[in-house]
C-alpha cells in the first residue's frame, strides 16, 4: 500500500539513504515500494542522543536505515545491556523493542524505543524531584 506524506515547507525527509528537502509550499508525496522512511521529527542525530535511552533509539534508527541491520546489533545490546543494568525498571520497555526487532518491525522498534525515551525522561524528573522531596518530608516530621 502505498504512503502518503505531506510536507511542510523546508520539512526533510529520509528516504532510504536520501534525505529529500521540501522547498517552499506544502507538498504531498505518494511513496510506493518497501524502503525506510522517516520524517525530520523522527530524525535522531548522533549530536542530540544525549541520554541512554536516545541512544539506544538512534541505534535502532540506525538498523532500521541500514541495508545491514545486524551490523548495529552489538552497540544496541551493548547499550541496552548497560541501561537493564542501570535502572532495571526499564526492561518491559526494551523487551518490547527486543520483540519488533526480532520480528523484523524495525519501524515499531522505533515507536518502541520512542515509550522508552519518555520513561526515562519520568525516571529523571522522579530522581530531580526526588531529594527536595525528602527534605520537605524530613523537615514536615521535624516540625509535627
């Protein structure tokens, strides 16, 4: 079935190994045929895979644009090793990119991996919240 994508002025486009630039007026594209496609938005680079769980997105990113996806397996389960590790809690989230990986849906790994960024994002703003909120508790106790 083939896609269909607009596109906004200047929006970019990977198709396949090209990047396609839209130009200055919205523009619809009918996208026929079995290769990656990924819209700027869902673009990671290298640059902004700042945290572990982007990293473990721009290497599923990085299978699901590649002729070879095999070749990115190690860094991926090198990446997703070290963050189980880290924060356990995250399993149910790389068990189910696992899963599309495994199954051959590398664009749903990316949809996957995508819950996974945002668990982090709660883990790390629970961690940040985390000791003033203990010292509020501790000082509330204090006073009662």
């Amino acid at each position: 079935m083939p896609l269909k994508v607009e596109l906004k002025p200047s929006e970019r486009i990977l198709i396949g190994e090209c990047m396609v630039t839209n130009c200055d007026q919205r523009t619809w594209l009918v996208i026929e045929g079995a290769t990656p496609i990924l819209r700027e938005k869902d673009i990671l680079t290298a640059k902004n895979a700042d945290t572990p769980a982007k990293r473990i997105y721009l290497a599923v990113q990085l299978m699901y644009t590649s002729r070879d996806p095999r070749a990115h397996h190690d860094i991926y389960f090198s990446l997703v090793r070290e963050m189980t590790q880290a924060a356990p809690s995250t399993w149910r989230y790389v068990e189910s990119i696992n899963n599309q990986i495994l199954t051959g849906s590398l664009y749903k790994a990316l949809k996957e991996a995508n819950k996974l960024i945002a668990y982090e994002k709660e883990l790390i703003e629970h961690a940040k919240r985390g000791p003033g909120l203990q010292k509020r508790v501790a000082a509330n106790l204090k006073s009662a």
